[in-house]
C-alpha cells in the first residue's frame, strides 16, 4: 500500500544545481503525489468507510484526478454493499456521490436506478408501484444485457394486482432471457411458474 522513495536518488536530486536542482525537487514532488494517489486507491478497495471519512479534508484541496476516482470507487462499493444489505437510502446516497465525482459510471448509474425503484417498491403505494416500474425501465436502458430490472419490474406488477398475468409473465420471460445471477434466476424461475399456475387456474375456472 505504501511507496518507498530511495534516500539515494533523493539525495542526488538535491546535490544538482540550477535546473537540475529544479528538476531534482519536481521529481521528488511527482513521487510523493504519485504515492498518495496509489495510497487513496488501495484505501478505496480495502477500507472505503475509511477513504470516505477523510473526503472532507480531501476536499478543500485540489483534488488529482487519481484522488476522485479512489473517492468515487469508494462510495460504489459501500453503495453496493448497503445495496446487498437492504439499506436503499443508504445505497442511493453513496451511488448519488459516486455520479457527482464520476458522472459517467455506468454501474453506479444503473444501481442509483435501482435503488431509487426499490425504495418506491417498499413503500407499497400503488402511485409509488408504477413510479418504480418507470425506473426500473429506465435502469434496463442503462445495461440492457441485465434481466434483473424485468425481475423487479415483474414483482411490482405483482404487488400492484396479482391478477394482470400477461404483464407479469412477460416481464419474468424477458428476466429469464437475459443475464441474472444465480439466485435471482431461480427465484425469477419460480416465480414466473407460479404466476403461469394461477392463471391457467384462473382461465379454467371461467370456462
């Protein structure tokens, strides 16, 4: 994690006189600059929290690009664990942070969509229902290989009334064609069997 600056080369670059004094105290400087980024970075991946509680000293300085990104890269993660633990506000502050220091990451992008149709998912308000399934499509345009957002797109449509099959069939079917990990491709899977058993039962018994 941390970077050696050789007392050799450092006591070089102070003998040299005139420019070769000046280029001497630039490279010492570029070494150090390069240390602390190298340092943010690997804070960024081992300790985040970490990373995060110094962002306001970070702050009031100019911030290197390499700094930003360790920032960035340190509130996805915690995004995504909170993410993982069911903590959506949590998740939608840290990805929200994520897209003011790196507005193009597409990830973080797509799981701020995410977050935001699972916190209106939780509400249970039937207005709340619908406005998830508009951002739940919106996080679909984001990684359209994903067939997570048609899993959750699926399980509104459900919440809202369970008796619309077409619609929540058909979301489960588009879930299943794309990629999904493995526990939501049997919860999808199963889900979408018994949507399909209710209403084979419910078209018999109008027969």
């Amino acid at each position: 994690m941390g970077c050696m600056i050789h007392s050799k080369k450092t006591k070089s670059s102070f003998s040299l006189r005139g420019n070769k004094t000046k280029q001497g105290f630039l490279l010492i400087y570029l070494l150090i600059w390069n240390c602390a980024g190298g340092a943010y970075q690997d804070m960024a991946i081992e300790d985040p929290a970490r990373l995060i509680s110094l962002e306001d000293s970070l702050s009031r300085s100019d911030l290197s690009e390499s700094t930003i990104g360790s920032l960035a890269l340190a509130h996805k993660t915690l995004g995504e664990k909170a993410m993982v633990a069911g903590k959506y506000e949590t998740a939608r502050d840290h990805f929200s942070k994520t897209l003011n220091l790196s507005p193009k990451d597409t990830m973080a992008t797509f799981n701020h969509f995410l977050v935001q149709g699972h916190i209106l998912y939780k509400s249970g308000k039937k207005d709340n229902l619908w406005d998830a399934i508009q951002v739940y499509h919106r996080a679909a345009t984001i990684i359209e290989g994903s067939g997570e957002p048609h899993y959750h797109i699926a399980r509104a449509y459900h919440k809202i009334g369970d008796k619309d099959f077409d619609l929540i069939i058909e979301s489960y079917d588009r879930a299943l064609g794309l990629e999904l990990k493995p526990e939501l491709r049997e919860l999808a899977s199963r889900a979408r069997s018994e949507a399909a058993d209710r209403d084979n039962r419910l078209k018999d018994f109008w027969k």
